[in-house]
C-alpha cells in the first residue's frame, strides 16, 4: 500500500502550524503547553529516519534536560537537581488544575464529509474504495448476526455499530506484521486483514471451522494466520499483553509495532495504567488505541473519570498522544499512520483517544435504553454516522456512486446470510476438545473432570445436546 503525503513543499511548510499534532509527554521544553509534534517529518516509508531508531531505553533525566541543553544552565540555586530531573524554581503557590480549554480534537472531514483542510495523510483510491466496502460489510455483518441472535440460532453477540471507521481505518492504516491486541469491538480489523465472512460465522457459531474449536464465546475471534491475539473480554487484560509483546519487537529489531484496543471503560482499570505507564518507561513500540465512546456499558463517562478523557492521561505519564474523532475515517487513518512510524521508527509508545459513541447495546446481553436517551442514539446514529460520512467523501472523489452502494449493500447481505447458512450446517466440535490444546499431557485434574463429565452425560443423556458429538 502506497502511502504518501500528497502535499506540495508549501503545503508541507503549512502542516508545521497546522492542528494534527501528538501531545507529547510533560517536558520541560514546555512549560505550558505541550510541543506538537506533526508529521512533516515522515513523508514517505523510505525516507523513515530508520538510523534514528532506538534500541536501548533512553535514560529518564534525558527527557527533561533542556535546561541544560537551552543556552546557559541556570544558576544553582534556581533549580533542584532531582534525581528525576532538573526542575526549576518558583515562588508561585499554585496549585495545578488542569487545562483551561479542553484538549481539541484532530479533524479531516466535516460532518457532511467535506474536507476542513488538507492536513491528512492521503489513501490510494483502491485503499480508500476497500475501506468503504469493509465498513459496510461490517455494518451488514452487525445487522444480521445480531438479528441471528435475536433468533436463538447463536447465544451471543457485540456490534461495532458506530465505531466502523475506527475500526476500517485503523487497520488500513497499519501492516500485517503489526500484531492486534483487541478488546471486543473490533471485528473490523480482522475482517480488513481478511478474515472471511465464514470464519467470523463459523466462530460465531462455534462449530468445527471455529480457530477456537468452539470454546469461546462468539464473537471472540482469534487468528494466528492475521495476527489477531484472540479477544478477551476480561475487560482491559490484553493492554498490557500488547506492551510486553511491543518490548518483544523491539528486542527482536523488528520492523513493526503492536496496537491495542479498548474502550474508555477499559482505561478505568489499573491494567491500563500499569501497562501504559510500563510502555513509557520501557519505550515500546505500541499504539494504545482508546475506542472512548461514552459508555461503559450503563456507566457514562462522566461517572467514571474528571479528567479530560483518556489524551491526558498519556501526556502526563510522558506518551506522544492525540484526540482524534473517531467518526472521520480520514482522521483515524492518519492518525494510526504517523503513530505507527513513530512507534516504530523512534521506539516509543503512542496513545490515541477516538471520540466515538457506541450506536447500538453494549451487547446482545444489553437494553441501552433503559439506561440513555432514544434522542442521543438517534443523533449519534444520524449526524454522526461514520460510514455515511466516508461515502460522501468519496463520492465527492468520484470514486463512489448510488450504482456501486446499491450491488454493493445488496452483496454484502446475500454473503453475511450464505455464511450463517453454512456455518449453522457445519458439525460441532467434539466433546474431547475441550480438554485439549492447553497441556501437553493433561494433569489429572483434567482427566477427572472429562471422566466424571461423561459419567454424567450417560446418566442424563437427554439433557446433552445431541449436536455435538461425544
Ligand atoms: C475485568 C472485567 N470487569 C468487568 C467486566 C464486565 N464488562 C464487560 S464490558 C464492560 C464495559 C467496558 O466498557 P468499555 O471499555 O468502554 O468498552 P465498550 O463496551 O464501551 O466498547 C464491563 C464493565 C469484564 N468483562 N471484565
Ligand atoms: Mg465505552
């Protein structure tokens, strides 16, 4: 995939004074207000400062030795020399209250699709051709799994229903080498990276396509082959799994990062914190990408932190970090672009938090109208639709038309069904599987309860389910 800025060396003199910038870490390079860090320096993969790299981690005084570095160091008395760092004096009792204005929010598109300035990195027509149809097939894959749910004919189910171009554009955005760490709302990463409709449907439906053999619950996909870490909806565990493993990379010299997913919910965990504080220290080239949208299942936001959401928690334990609106395609495309090159051509962590709003229930478990107004879905839904909104984009490109949407939507729904359809005739794991794949000789533990678990079925055979086989 060809990615390039497709800006003139004017323009590029302009992106230095333009809004897509990552806040870095505290420094005392400013006193105020965070540097911006924008990506003028990063115009193409080949001229990617490779011999910048860093392996090794970069003492911590170093971050904050501009004091000695700008001109002439300050008098003795005017600094502490603390082991941290040089901090300086002041006679100001003042306490800090966080920012006066809250920390904006990177842009592309308008909310009728239309550019608001050039400042992006641009997509291959191609690439941008098979993000929208990723969005609407996985907009599709929604509608009808979860309806298949609504039937009885799977137990489960969770939709990324409004969270399509976080999903699309971040995986286009990234290469296969990167290794994903997901929460739950990110099927659309893996069905980029080409996991097929069967493979989502046979998952869903547990049977003997299934990679997990049919012992998750669905919608718990998992890929070796795309390099997809299986989802763990212990809500917030596979933050730090995906820094340890960035630290991997980075000791093997490889050329890629690890990204991971997770909600606003899951930045309410001390695994966050532990895991986003352990990546700053350790310098590991992972992409911590926060879905913030709104709701933590009934809880909002509002009751679950006072901070100006997740962005500023990356600033204060020194992570390059960005708000972008996760709604706009473009935006979440360029974001995840230069955070990769970051990570990876500099070593380092990079927090990104994507406003966004979950459209739909938290899950097929869920009525979220019991707990939120039918006004704030619907506008969220309408005015904020993230698909609809990349379509108009791309039909101001000429790249799409009613023609195209029409078969488009129209294919989409004929193969959601024909895998549903095949994966519901597709026999089930057998009962031995659930014993297996985690030791290499089973303890006895195990033993006994597969024993006493068939003893059990021979005395209840009607209770047992007759589609899957002993
Ligand atoms: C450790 C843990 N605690 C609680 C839960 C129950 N739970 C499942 S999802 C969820 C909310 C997560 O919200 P968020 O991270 O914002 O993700 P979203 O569902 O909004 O995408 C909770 C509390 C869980 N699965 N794991
Ligand atoms: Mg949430």
């Amino acid at each position: 995939m060809a990615v390039y800025l497709s800006k003139s060396r004017k323009v590029l003199a302009d992106l230095k004074t333009t809004k897509m910038g990552f806040q870095l870490g505290v420094s005392s390079r400013t006193s105020h207000f965070p540097h911006i860090y924008n990506h003028s320096s990063y115009l193409s993969e080949n001229s990617w400062p490779t011999t910048l790299r860093r392996f090794e981690s970069v003492k911590a005084d170093k971050q904050f030795d501009s004091l000695r570095t700008n001109g002439a160091a300050p008098h003795a008395d005017q600094v502490l020399n603390f082991p941290g760092g040089i901090v300086k004096f002041t006679s100001e009792l003042k306490f800090l209250s966080g920012p006066e204005e809250r920390i904006h929010c990177y842009r592309v598109l308008d909310d009728n699709g239309q550019p608001i300035s050039n400042n992006f990195v641009e997509i291959d027509k191609e690439i941008s051709v098979k993000m929208y149809k990723d969005m609407v097939t996985l907009q599709t894959m929604d509608t009808i799994f979860y309806e298949a749910q609504r039937q009885g004919r799977i137990s489960f189910y969770v939709t990324a229903c409004g969270e399509e171009a976080i999903n699309i554009a971040s995986a286009a955005a990234l290469k296969t080498d990167d290794l994903v760490f997901p929460q739950y709302r990110e099927a659309g990463v893996l069905l980029w990276r080409g996991f097929s409709l069967q493979d989502f449907a046979n998952q869903c439906f547990g049977n003997k396509g299934d990679n997990g053999k049919g012992r998750q619950m669905p919608a718990h996909y998992g890929s070796n082959k795309h390099n997809y870490f299986t989802v763990a909806s212990t809500v917030a565990t596979q933050i730090p799994h995906a820094v340890g493993a960035a630290y991997s990379l980075k000791m093997e010299r490889r050329y890629a990062c690890t990204i991971t997913y997770f909600g606003d919910g899951g930045t309410s965990t001390g695994d966050f914190h532990a895991a986003l504080n352990f990546a700053a220290v350790m310098e590991a080239p992972v992409i911590l990408l926060c879905r913030n949208n709104g709701w933590a299942i009934s809880t909002p936001v509002n009751d679950q932190f006072r901070s100006d959401g997740i962005v500023v928690r990356g600033y204060a334990y020194g992570v390059h970090s960005i708000r972008v609106d996760g709604n706009d395609a473009l935006a979440v495309f360029s974001a995840v672009n230069l955070a990769r090159k970051m990570a990876i051509s500099e070593s380092r962590p990079v927090l990104i938090e994507a406003l966004t709003y979950r459209a739909g229930h938290h899950s097929t478990s869920d009525d979220s109208s019991k707990y939120r107004p039918a006004e704030e879905i619907e506008w969220w839904k309408v005015a904020q639709d993230p698909v609809a909104r990349f379509r108009k984009w791309l039909e101001g490109q000429n790249l799409w038309s009613t023609q195209a949407e029409t078969e488009l939507r129209d294919s989409a729904r004929k193969e959601v069904l024909h895998a549903i359809q095949v994966a519901e005739n597709i026999e089930k794991p057998t009962l031995k599987e659930i014993f297996t794949d985690v030791y290499d000789v089973p303890p006895s533990n195990l033993r006994d309860q597969e024993k006493s678990l068939r003893e059990t079925i021979q005395r209840h055979p009607q209770e047992y389910p007759p589609y899957v086989p002993l």
